[in-house]
C-alpha cells in the first residue's frame, strides 16, 4: 500500500518521546503529505493536555507549516477521552477552534464524570472476562458510548475500536458510516482484527491506518495495520489515508 498520512501520532506533550518537529521530520522522511500530532486529553491525569500545551503546540505547528509548506501538511489533533456512558468527551468547548483533527477512543485510567457512571462503565469491562455474556454487555455498553459520542461532537476518527473496550463493530460501523466518522486500524494494538473487520466492509464506514507512534521513528509505520487490512479483504479505497484520497479533509468548519 502506497501510504501518504499518518493521523495518529504522540509525543511528549502526552506521553510520547519525541518532539513534535521530530514527528514531522520522520513523516517527511517517509515520504507522507500530511501528519498529525494527536495527543491525548484533559482528563488523562498526568499525562493528558492543558490550555497551556495546546496554545503552544498551536503557535509550533503553525510555524512548521509554514517551514515545511511545499513537504507535508502539520495537522494539531487531540486524542479525546470518553467520560462517562453519554458520551461526553474531555474537550473544553472553548478548545475546539485550536483543534483540526477531533480523535475519540476509550482509555483506562480517566477521570469519569459523574463518578458513579463512570465506576459503573469500569465495573462493567473490568468483569468482561468472566463470561461471554458479560462481554457482550460491556461491548453493548461501550458500542453505546462511542455512538453518543459520534452523534453528539463533529468527531473525525475512533480510535483503536475493541482496544481493551469491546465493541459491537457492525454497530459501530453503522454508527460511523452515519456520521461520515473514519474507524481506524491501528497499528501498535492491532485492532480492530481483521475477522471483525471482515463483517463490515458492507456498512458504508472508511477507514483510516494509525500509527499511534509514541516514538518518532513509529511515524508512518503501518506494517501490522496493513497486514489486518489485507486479510479483512478492505478495499484501498476505502483506507482514507493511501493514496489517491489525497490529504483529508476534515470537520474543523463544523466545530467551529
């Protein structure tokens, strides 16, 4: 596959081991026109963003940019949390007009609000592994939350859909062809797999290949992303991020 972007991407203003330009740099190397800096949210204590990190990484990716303007486009994204079974996020609303690209996953060790929705959320996955009934009710619950989420925020892509969190794909593909949101294949978890994927290829959803790279040198690597897609049988086409898609365009103007 002829990879062009990388749209999931850390460093260390979360918890990442690179700067920013180094991300950039790794993506010019490997010859992508366009990456993004998605790093992970409000609510992830210690490692998440503040309005402080976000104005600075705002003011570093303009000037890279401009720097780099005839190599590759700097997307400023955020990976944000769900807090609680509504599907709210972790996003302030005065943040979004900062923001080009609006990730969503679920995550471990996030402050929930309220309290009691989120301990009946984590009470819910931290027993999945009893039974298979009990597995499908925490996908039920988590399938739930994502698409609240998805019809409630102009959201861009999920990320990692099953990592950790069970979903009910088909549903959640259905969820995501209805609001034009990309489900991606992520490429350090592996997820979703490709026998999940392989039910869905009729649900209208597109995809998009992440790195998740917590480490600059990750930038752009999609063997195991690439591997997942070709046995799910997913057209190129509907792989957002290969070429012939060109640099995506994504719903900044709706959040804005």
């Amino acid at each position: 596959m002829d990879w062009i972007a990388d749209y999931h991407t850390h460093t260390w203003f979360s918890h990442g081991h690179g700067t920013i330009e180094e991300n950039v740099q790794e993506a010019i190397r490997k010859k992508l026109k366009a990456v993004a800096i998605t790093d992970h949210s409000f609510a992830h204590p210690l490692i998440g963003l503040n309005i402080d990190k976000v104005r600075r990484m705002r003011r570093t990716i303009d000037a890279l940019n401009r720097r780099f303007q005839r190599d590759i486009a700097v997307f400023l994204g955020v990976e944000a949390n769900i807090v609680n079974t509504r599907g709210q996020i972790d996003v302030p609303m005065k943040m979004f007009p900062f923001f080009d690209l609006l990730a969503v996953g679920l995550h471990r060790m996030v402050f929930m609000s309220p309290v009691l929705d989120g301990l009946r959320m984590s009470m819910a996955n931290n027993l999945q592994w009893i039974s298979g009934a009990r597995r499908r009710a925490a996908a039920a619950i988590n399938t739930r939350t994502l698409s609240r989420a998805m019809e409630r925020y102009s959201v861009d892509i999920i990320t990692h859909p099953g990592y950790c969190f069970p979903v009910d794909l088909s549903d959640l593909a259905a969820s995501a062809a209805s609001t034009r949101t990309l489900l991606e294949i992520n490429n350090s978890h592996g997820t979703p797999s490709a026998s999940a994927l392989g039910t869905v290829l009729e649900s209208g959803a597109r995809f998009v290949a992440g790195s998740d790279a917590h480490r600059p040198s990750h930038v752009g690597s999609f063997d195991n992303a690439q591997r997942i897609i070709r046995e799910a049988g997913i057209p190129e086409e509907q792989v957002i991020n290969t070429a012939g898609h060109g640099v995506w365009k994504f719903k900044s103007h709706e959040r804005r």
